[in-house]
C-alpha cells in the first residue's frame, strides 16, 4: 500500500515537451509509472516517446487528455509564469490529484489556485515541490528513483534533496518506503504535513513515519499537535535551519524566520512534546526509525 | 524584495492614497534645501529596511532648515539594527488627531490575502496582537473576488466612529488591496493612517514588500530594489541564479538545494565549526553557476575551507564537477576544497574530480567533519 500514488494512478504531464517535462517523463515510464497522456498547448495530435519506444498521446488541452485517456493525476512542469492557470485548468477537469513541481510561481497567483482546487475537492501538492514517489508502482515528479525501496517507512518533507540524503540513509541500511512525499518549500502549499499524516495514518502498511520539516511558518508545530492527538505509528522528525539567522529567506520562498516565529529551535521542541522523536541531523534518522520499528 | 518608504509611497500614491509630499535627500544640505521649500515643520526620516526606526533616533521633527540639516547629517550614516542609513525622507509634519493601523498579507494559514486593521496605530502592530487580540480585526479576502466594498466599510468602521472619517478609511484600504494586488506584494502597511483635526484621513508611513516570483509581471518595480541595501556578494548571487546568504563563520558551503544546503550548515555546527555562508546552486546543473558560486565564496576573507555538498537529482553531478575544475582553472583558489557528491552521473563525476587531483567522499557527515577539522587547523 502506499498513499496519493500507486499501481492505479494514470498520469498526464503538463509541459510534456519541454526540456524538464520530457526529460522527467522519460525517467517515469522507465520506472514504470502509466503515464497515459501528455498536454502541451498547440502541439495536440503529436507523440511523445518513450525510452523503450512506447507512445503517449499528446493533447493542447487537460479536458481531452482526460477524457481520451482517463488520467486521474496530472503532473506540472510548466513554467511560472503559466504555472497556475495550468493548476485551474488540472482541477478543471476532473483529476484527483495535481503535483506541481514548478518553482517560482507567484504568491497571488497560488492563492487564486489553491482556493479554486480547494472547491472542486481537487488535491495539489506543491508546488515547488519533488513530487512523490510509491517504490514499486509509482513515481511522479523528480524524486531520483535509485535511492527508493519498497519497505514500512513513510517519508514527508519540505524540501527536496534533504529528503534524498534521509531517504537514502534508510535504503542503505535497508529500511525501506511506503511512499516518500515532498510537499514544497512555498509559503502556500497544497497538500501540508497534516494531510501526509493522516493518509499514513490510514494505510496499513505505514509502520513509522519520518517527517523533515525546516524553518518558517507553523505548519511543523500543527503537525506535532496531530501527531500526538491522532497518529497511532511512530514519528520521527528533523528540523532543517538550526543556524539559520531570522528574517532571510533560505533558498525556499518559505524558509524564513519572521519575528520570533518559525525558528528551528520552536518546531523541535513541539515535536518532542509531542512524542516525536527528534533527530539532531540527517544520520540520526535511521537510528531512531530502527528502534521506533522495534529493530 | 522590501522597498523603502518613500518608494511604498510613490506606490500607494499611485493607487490613490493620500500621502503627504515628500523628498529624499542624501546629504544635510539637501534636507535643508527641501525642508526650506516646504516652509514650517518637517520630519525627517532614515530609510532603511528595518522597523524600530523611531526608536532608534532615525526619526526627528525639525522645525527650522538648519535643524532639518542638522538631524539629517545625524541620521545619514547612522547603524539601524546592523544597515547604515544612505537617505532620508524629508517630509512636512502632519497635525495628527488619532493613529490607526492597516496592513495585508498573504497568509499562509488561510493561504489568501488577509487584513488586519487596529485604531490602535502608531505602534508595533505584533505588539498589539500580543497585548491586545481584541484590537484588531481581521479578514481574509477571497482572492478570486478580491475586497470587497463592503468588506472594505467594515473594516473602516472598527477604526473611525466618525462616518465621514470611516468612508475615507474604507476607500483607501480598497486602494491598498488594488496597490497590493497590482504590484504583486506579499505584504502591505500603512502604519500609521492619521486622522488630522480637519477631518483627513491619510498614510504618513508606508511599508511594503513585493514577492520576487513575481517582479517579471512589472518589471519597472526592479528598478527599485537598492542595491546598496544588500551585500554586493548578494547582488552578484541573485544575477548568478543562486541563493545566497552571508553570515559569520570560515566554512564556505555549496550546496544544491535550500533544505540540504541548511542542514548542511546545521551540520558545520553539530561538529564544532561555524559557516561562512548558505548557499544553494539551485535545480539546474550549469558548470558557470558552480564558477560563480566559487568566486562569490572565495571572496570572503573569513572562509578557510570549502565544502561542497552535492546531492545529484535534477543536478547532474558530472556538471558540478566541471564546474569545480573549471573554477579552479580560471581563479587562483587558496583555500582547501573538500567535495561529498552523490547521485545522479555520480561515477563520471568522481572520475573527472580525480582527473583534477580531488578526492570526494559520497558521505555527508564525513566531509562536514573533515571540513571543521582542516579550518580549526588552518
């Protein structure tokens, strides 16, 4: 089992043709996730290939794609400018789930997006964001596949190649995933910590969880909250910022301190009074899952 | 990117708020001649992108040229919370009847922009939320809508009980929101909006902050961004495509990615060590990013050793370490470099940096340590 991706996602990729689109689609048909259509406005009726020579139909707008294809998840590699129209244009026709991996969109722009796919019951993760990953069935975004394993771990994370150093850790000490998350460092984000914890909550093949949070905003200290009242698997977390001085922005548009919120020091000391177990750096997180698994 | 008073000015001004005149000045004498040309009192007031300016001094009422001059030459060089002042606003002081707060956000919670409006202005408005919630009355606006007008009246009437003071208010806070909206501003602040005892309502300070992902809709606000503001190690960053922030310590740090990039400098710290910088080369993989972020490193007399820290994902790891190869070509570097490379193209990576006489490790917590130990050595 896994969460959001499995054997039973049939993808479409926005910006299919475009240099990051192609190149990641690639990667995820040869991990063998069905990616059943492309979209790419004003290139409808073309073929996009494969690495092993396989066809996916490429449509100008979601609406066909969908209906030609029965897509239930999209995946946007579009540029930012353009990138929340296409979010609208996803939730607009009928997919559950929209992974937007763009970065750089603008704040307005996602504030529109979210409340839109918010009333249509439409999930979005991201953006900014890796994507996910279900090893063995699944993978949409760019979360490298060689560094996953099948296993009882859930892995949640707001960043991207910090998520690769931890999950890699647990594969080499042959720990492996159920699914590995990575829910965007934007200060708007779709899908949160809490949404994660609540799907791995429900899947019975989730035995510990690991949850990678950074600095700014409060989502961390809500997560701990929930973990405590409603998560009934072991949690692990790490705070990525401990050095990080306030008010600049870190890289992620939402890695910022703002007056005293948001600091590292803050979101570690809500994990563990919420029972999770902190991990003072990256290597620490494998110790701590072996013992919360009961190794 | 945080814009100076007088530029959320020249803004709001645009949108149609009352602002009062207003003229920037660099030297003393320029703050004479402005002052003498608006006649009576003036106040004058440091520019820098900080809060607390009033209480730091950067903020005086000079009633004659020569006190405008001479506060001026005071204020222009002065620290505020670690930015030297450059400019001063020289404006005309206002007969103030009451001081109310308004500012919109993007909140992150309700994920839209988000009003908070207090008659308790004049102060630190984090303050009045701490001391007093009840001051303060919120509203999240519908960013498909945007305000609306009778959202705008009601938040007008908590300040004014004066209607004629009360639709005022409520004008200008919907010119806030197009001001907001128009610029693509994560934040906007009129603090204080006065009442004067005539019956006028307008903005004597303003405070704005504009989301960069969004400057290229109006490219003309770049031209805004004071150069002079941020680090010239900064500017030449940002113009590279990397995310760059300066701080204190020898470890120069070069990383692909913001979480790893801090938790890797989280990690200089766990051994004992303090780093130079975080810096992030980002998703793509251009070996003239990696030159750039060299030169950007190199030119900090503190760093005594340089830590690479590349996890390949989009990043392709051979194209770092041309980069490194090429930088070390082009550049006289004299501090150590110690490389950990993992990931994508990991193996011609490895075999290109060994061609160069580097030796890389493909653990992190192995060349943080190593990184630590050599500048405690050097």
């Amino acid at each position: 089992m896994a969460i959001f991706v499995d054997g039973s996602t049939r993808l479409v990729v926005q910006g299919i043709t475009g240099r990051d689109g192609s190149f990641h689609t690639r990667q995820m048909i040869e991990y063998g996730t069905a990616v059943v259509a492309g979209v790419t406005p004003g290139k409808g009726g073309q073929a996009f290939e494969g690495p092993d020579g396989e066809s996916v139909p490429v449509f100008n707008t979601m609406d066909t794609a969908v209906r030609e294809t029965g897509a239930n998840t999209s995946v946007v590699y579009v540029p930012p400018a353009f990138a929340a129209d296409a979010i609208l244009e996803a939730a607009d026709s009928g997919v559950e789930l929209v992974v937007a991996i763009t970065e750089g969109i603008p704040v307005l722009d996602m504030a529109r997006a979210h409340a839109f796919a918010r009333d249509r019951g439409v999930r979005v993760l991201g953006p900014n964001c890796p994507g996910i990953i279900s090893p063995g069935t699944a993978k949409v975004g760019i979360i490298p596949a060689q560094i996953v394993t099948p296993g009882p771990v859930g892995v949640i994370s707001r960043s991207g190649t910090l998520t690769y150093e931890a999950v890699i850790q647990l594969t080499h000490a042959g720990i492996g995933q159920t699914t590995c998350v990575g829910i965007g460092g934007d200060p708007l984000i779709g899908t949160n910590f809490v949404d994660c914890l609540a799907a791995f909550g429900e899947d019975p093949d989730t035995e510990a969880i690991v949850m990678i949070g950074e600095i700014g905003g409060t989502d961390e200290q809500e997560a701990a909250a929930f973990v405590k009242a409603s998560v009934d698997v072991p949690v692990v977390g790490f705070i990525a910022g401990q050095t990080a001085p306030p008010g600049r922005r870190m890289g992620h548009a939402g890695a910022i301190i703002s007056g005293s919120a948001g600091t590292a020091e803050e979101k570690m000391k809500a994990f563990e009074e919420n029972g999770i177990a902190v991990a003072q750096r990256p290597a620490d997180i494998v110790g701590l899952i072996q013992s919360a698994l009961g190794g | 990117m945080n814009l100076h008073e007088y530029q959320a000015k020249a803004l709001f001004g645009a949108a149609g708020i009352p602002v009062p005149p207003g003229e920037v000045a660099k030297t003393g004498a320029e703050a004479e001649t402005i002052a003498r040309g608006y006649g009576g009192t003036v106040v004058v007031k440091a520019q820098v992108h900080s809060g607390g300016r009033g209480k730091a001094g950067g903020v005086k009422l000079a009633s004659s040229p020569d006190e405008a001059r001479a506060h001026a030459e005071a204020i222009l060089g002065m620290e505020i919370r670690g930015l030297t002042v450059e400019k001063v606003l020289v404006t005309p002081a206002e007969d103030i009847d009451t001081e109310a707060y308004v500012g919109v956000l993007v909140d992150r919670k309700t994920q839209a922009p988000t009003f908070m409006v207090s008659a308790e202005g004049g102060v630190d408005i984090e303050e009045v939320a701490a001391t007093n919630p009840e001051a303060i009355r919120r509203l999240t606006v519908d960013p498909r809508y945007g305000l609306l007008p009778h959202q705008a009246y009601w938040l007008a009437n908590s300040l004014y009980d004066d209607p004629k003071l009360a639709k005022q208010a409520a004008k200008i806070i919907r010119q806030l929101y197009d001001a907001f909206t128009g610029n693509g501003a994560s934040m906007a602040e009129i603090n204080p909006l006065i009442s004067t005892p005539g019956g006028e309502v307008k903005a004597i300070d303003a405070k704005v902050t504009l989301d960069d992902n969004q400057l290229f809709r109006v490219p003309a606000l770049e031209d805004l961004r004071d150069l002079s503001a941020e680090p010239a190690a900064e500017t030449k960053a940002r113009e590279a495509g990397l995310s760059f922030v300066k701080l204190d310590g020898d470890v120069g740090c070069c990383v692909n990615g913001a979480g790893l990039a801090m938790a890797t400098m989280d990690l200089v710290k766990y051994y004992g060590g303090e780093p130079a910088n975080f810096l992030d080369i980002g998703g793509s993989s251009n070996p003239e990013k990696v030159v750039a972020a060299l030169e950007i490193i190199t030119a900090d007399p503190n760093v005594k050793v340089i830590l690479f820290n590349i996890f390949g994902g989009i990043t392709r790891g051979d194209d770092v370490a041309r980069g490194i190869v090429e930088a070390t070509r082009r550049i006289d570097i004299k501090p150590p470099i110690v490389i950990r490379l993992t990931g994508t193209n990991e193996k011609e990576a490895l075999e290109s940096l060994a061609e160069a006489g580097f030796s890389a490790t493909n653990s992190m917590d192995e060349v943080v340590e190593s990184a630590v130990k050599l500048a405690a050595e050097l």
